[in-house]
C-alpha cells in the first residue's frame, strides 16, 4: 500500500521526517479481516481515526479540523466509496438512481455511490481551499468494480481469477489551490498536462512526492506519473500491463 517498486521508506514516517502531521482518517474498521497490514503501517501516523462503518461524509469534520491546524499537514482519507453493498454507502438522500430489473438496480446503487463520493470529495476540497494555502487533494481508487461492464449478463464484483479491465482502470485526480498553482506555476502545468495520460498505481508514491515538491533520494522523476517519460519508465522497469498496452 503506498509504495513503489524497489526498496522504499512507507510514506507515513516519510512524511513527518519532512515536517508533516500526518493523519490518517478512514471511515472502515480499524481491525478488519482485511486490515491487519494497513492498521500496522498507519501507527506511525501522528492522528489515527477509524469510524468503524459510519458513512464517508462524516470524515468531512476532521478533514476539516486537520486542514485548519498550522504547520504542515498530510492527510489521508480511506473511504468506504463503493464497496458493496453499494446500497449501504450512501445516505437515502443520495438515491437519485433506480432500476426495474434486480441488474438496473444493482447498477443503480452503484451510481448512487459514485455521486455521494463525489459530493464527500466536493466537501474535501472545499476544506482544503479554505486554508487559502498551497493545498492539493489526490484521489485514487484502489480497484474498481465490474458491475455487468465486461459481460452483459454477469456480475462479476472484483476477482483476480477474472481481473476484467473495469477491476483494474480506476479513477485519479488532482485538485491544487489557487494558491499551489500561483507557487509552483510550471509543476501545475505538469500536472494539467497529464490529465489524461495512462498510469497505474505503484506511482502514487512518486506522484506524493511531487505534489509535496520533496526530493529525497527515493524519489526518481521519471517514476512520476506527471513525468513525460513516465510511460516509458514504466516500460523499462517492467511494470508493464493492459493501461500501458492500449
């Protein structure tokens, strides 16, 4: 989680070794089947806050506690967003699709989920713009969901013994400040230029670095994916995949 090929420091303590607080606010279990691995990396975060099921909005407050704070400060949101039942993820308000058949509806509430992480991400960055600081939000899926995508008559959810490509193309944006952009006018052009570039995850960390503008001896500006040379990189170094293939 968090890491790139090779050798590399876990971004947490790499972060507060810059001068960040670092805070890591998820609204999953702290001690979930799944979640051995993530809670023993994140003890080295200077905030942990689990909300054990609660919706995703209500991180909305902390987020914005933490953005408010002086100094420094790195925040990682884990969202619940659209793992199933995706009908359990979002608030009745949010319900604005329906189906007639059981697979429109599944896809329904699926959509349901998409738009309320839209509306926690809106309220993300609204607290990030408040600081009216150099700020910026990344957000990245960790997989995706095949929901009657690949083949029409099945749902096939998330399986590595399928791995269909809506599984593995998943979302990523960045959002940077009026102020970010005024600090560091090049790097933002950088990163416009690289809306719609291909890319995949192991260069998330790379990525952080760079919206952090920190330059450690791990960090490889070709690995970044606001790199030009980035696909290529990815080529050489053997992480190559259907993204990549196109």
């Amino acid at each position: 989680m968090l890491t790139t090929t090779g050798s590399a420091i876990p971004v947490f303590p790499l972060f507060s070794q810059a001068g960040y607080k670092t805070h890591w606010l998820s609204a999953q279990y702290s001690q979930g089947e799944n979640d051995v691995d993530v809670a023993a990396l994140v003890q080295s975060c200077d905030e942990r806050r689990f909300l054990n099921g609660a919706f995703d909005e209500a991180l909305l407050p902390f987020v914005s506690q933490a953005a408010a704070e002086p100094g420094k400060q790195m925040i990682f949101v884990n969202l619940f967003g659209s793992h199933v039942r995706y009908r359990d993820r979002y608030p009745a308000r949010f319900a604005a699709f329906h189906g007639d058949t059981e697979r429109d509806e599944l896809r329904a509430t699926y959509d349901n989920s998409i738009l309320y992480t839209d509306h926690v991400l809106a309220g993300m960055i609204e607290a990030l713009r408040s600081r009216h600081e150099p700020a910026c939000l990344l957000y990245v899926s960790d997989h995706g969901e095949d929901v009657y995508d690949s083949r029409p008559d099945e749902y096939l959810f998330r399986s590595d013994a399928v791995a269909t490509d809506p599984m593995y193309e998943v979302p990523f944006f960045v959002w940077l400040s009026p102020e970010y952009i005024t600090g560091n006018p090049d790097f933002s052009l950088a990163v416009a230029a690289a809306r719609t570039k291909k890319y995949q995850t192991y260069a998330v960390y790379q990525a952080l670095l760079d919206l952090a503008r920190l330059r450690h001896p791990l960090y490889d500006p070709k690995a970044s994916l606001f790199s030009r040379d980035f696909v290529e990189h990815a080529r050489r170094v053997g992480v190559s995949g259907r993204l990549f293939d196109k």
